[in-house]
C-alpha cells in the first residue's frame, strides 16, 4: 500500500550471508569435482571441434583448387600431365582427411560430422570429377572409402599415436564417407560436369556434351528415386541438379539442329547466350 518496489526473494537474506555461502562452498567435494571433469571435457570436446572445422575448410580449398585444375584437361595439350598434378594434390587433400581421422579416434564421428561434413562433400566432388574424366563412369563410395585408410608413415607417429609404444605394429586410420556426404557431393559434380561441357562445345568437341547429357540423366534418375524421402539436404540439391542437365540437354540440341551450321569457334557463344535466356525465364 505505500507504492515502494517489491522486495526479490532473494533481498530477503543479507548480502554478506550470501558471499560467506560462496566462501564456504569446498572446492574439494565432490558436486564442485564432477563439475569441473564436466568444464574439462566439454573444452576439450569444443577445441577438437574446432581443430576439425578448421582442417575440413582446407580440405574445402585443397578440393575446389583440384577441381579448378581439372576443368583444364579439355584445353590442355597433355592432358595426362593435368591428372598426375591433380592426383598429387588429391593425395595432399588425403593427409589432411588422415589428420581428421586421428583426431576422431576414440570418437563417436557423428558428433562432430557437421564440422567435417562440408570438406568431406567436397572431396568426393573433386574424386568423382577426376574419375569421370579418366573412366567417364561414377566412382562408388566404396572406392572412396578405400582410399580413406591411412597407416603410420613413420616410428614416431606410430607411438605418438598407440597407448602402447613397445608395439610394432603399424597403426591405421580409417574415415568413411557417409552416404548423405556422397550423394551431396555427387548432386555438385553435376555442375562441373555442366561447365566441362561448356569448355567442350567452347574447344569443338561434339561427343562430350552427349555423353555427359546420357550421364546427367542417369544421375537424374537415381536421384528421383530417392525423391523427398531422403535427407532434406538433398532433395534440395535436386533442384540445382535438373537446371544442371536441362542447360546440358539445350547444348545438346543446338549442336544437333543447329550444329553444322554454326563455326565449332561461335558454338560456345551461342550455348552461353541460350543458358542465359533459360536462366532468366526461371527467375535465377
């Protein structure tokens, strides 16, 4: 009734009972040492994720500079040198995918897996890419898997890495892919595959953009089945996969209908002006 501001529960104890309550507190017992286990291993826990987001955005670079490498082998005049170079630099992308892998030993890797997620879809993205260049088929995820288990290069990583150091045998680290990443990866190597064939049509090669509209297709396909029953991230990755094909399929049939009418050297300028209408009708 006399209008002054009502007292917190709290205001009722005085202040210098509640810092005593603070210094009386043992830091000893074992409520505060569970706590401070609970403090070490969640640090722990968030530095090593970390360290984990950090290696799958060099694996990100590594990956994207391999495919920039590759999308060369159409203009280049040995293409074999193209592929050794982008094998060496898939091999240094593998050692950083090896450092994941130590670092998840002993770890449950979904817990951590949207740290690695992104580097490791880009990976199978520039794999898939260099081996449809070399085999024009798709690489199965069983392949990539099997080039994903690494041993110990040397002594001192071997017992750096083992609890027990007298042991002679070698340690190996294994990381798989998971199938959400390689069906990700896959839906982007659709969109490689549709600027290879711009590069293509751009130097005068006529086979390459039907082969890789058959191949789109079958891609396509698979993809459909899957529908919107798979994860969320990937029936949203369909969308930009049949904008993929479709530009694919319009190379196509100007080269078919129009092709021998059209000089090899103005066929690239008449496939990007095409692309570029088709993109404005869809609102892109």
């Amino acid at each position: 009734g006399s209008g002054g501001f009502r007292k917190r529960k709290h205001d009722n104890f005085p202040h210098g009972q509640r810092r005593e309550e603070k210094e009386n507190v043992n830091p000893s017992s074992a409520l505060m040492t569970s706590f401070k286990s609970f403090q070490l291993e969640l640090d722990t826990r968030h530095d090593k994720y970390e360290r984990l987001v950090k290696l799958s955005r060099d694996i990100t670079i590594e990956s994207k500079r391999t495919i920039f490498l590759l999308h060369r082998f159409t203009s280049a005049p040995n293409g074999e040198e193209i592929i050794n170079e982008s094998e060496v630099k898939l091999d240094a992308v593998r050692r950083k995918i090896k450092q994941v892998a130590q670092e998840l030993i002993g770890e449950d890797m979904y817990q951590f897996h949207r740290a690695i997620s992104p580097g490791l879809q880009e990976y199978v993205e520039a794999v898939s890419f260099q081996y449809f260049i070399k085999t024009r088929s798709l690489i199965s995820v069983e392949e990539i898997n099997k080039q994903l288990i690494f041993t110990a290069e040397n002594r001192e990583e071997t017992t750096n890495t083992t609890s027990n150091s007298h042991d002679k045998q070698p340690h190996t680290w294994s990381l798989k892919v998971t199938p959400v990443d390689y069906l990700l990866g896959v839906a982007d190597l659709t969109g490689e595959l549709m600027r290879l064939c711009i590069s293509s049509v751009g130097n005068g090669d006529i086979d390459t953009p039907f082969e890789l509209s058959q191949f789109l297709r079958q891609i396509y396909d698979g993809f459909t089945f899957i529908g919107n029953t798979g994860p969320y991230e990937v029936s949203k990755k369909l969308y930009t996969l049949k904008q993929s094909l479709a530009k694919v399929e319009n190379a196509c049939y100007t080269l078919k209908v129009r092709g021998s009418e059209i000089p090899k050297h103005m066929l690239a300028d008449v496939f990007s002006t095409k692309t570029e209408m088709i993109d404005q009708e869809e609102g892109l």
